[in-house]
C-alpha cells in the first residue's frame, strides 16, 4: 500500500498517518519517525500510538517466527529475492542451507 492508494488513506480513518508510520518504521530518517509517532499521538492519542507500534513489532515477530519453525518462502518471493538475497550473503545462512539454499 502507498499514499496514493484509495486517496492516500488506504481507506481507512487516519490511514496517512499510518502509512507515514509504516514507512518511518522500515525506514532510517529517526526524525520522520519521530515525527510520524508524534503526529500518531497528537491526532490520535497515545493509546493509538501504542497500538500502531504493536502491529508493527508484530509484523517483524511473525517475519521471525516463520523463518524459525521453517516456513519456506512462497516461489514468488524467492524468485522476486534472487538478486538481494545473493549481495547480502542471506543464502549462506544454516536455514538457507537446510532449504535448497531458499530461506
């Protein structure tokens, strides 16, 4: 989703703000991040920034619970990955060789 999906809302109440958060999260400008979480509070309240910054931890967490019990990454990402996974060594990892070098 980006912010020019559904309006730049994503279609839901406040979803800039969000989106804004989102990408601050995955990015590492720590500034927008501060400034995104304090325009979560401020409009929002603290509440909703807590609750933001929990789905977002979740989303990592279920990332690492996948990788530890085994799931296998669907064709399409591996295919989509070939080229990232290969300059930063991922595929050297135990897991990847456990995969057919596929994490």
């Amino acid at each position: 989703m980006t912010r020019d999906d559904a309006g730049g809302d994503g279609g839901v109440s406040n979803g800039g703000r969000l989106i804004r958060f989102a990408t601050a999260v995955l990015g590492n400008d720590a500034s927008e991040l501060a400034a995104a979480r304090m325009d979560i509070a401020d409009a929002m309240g603290g509440a909703a920034l807590t609750d933001t910054a929990a789905v977002a931890a979740l989303f990592n967490a279920i990332d690492r619970v996948a990788d530890a019990t085994g799931i296998p990454l669907e064709d399409v990402k591996a295919a989509a990955t070939v080229d990232f996974r290969a300059a930063i060594g991922i595929d050297d990892f135990a897991a990847a060789s456990e995969k057919g070098g596929v994490p």
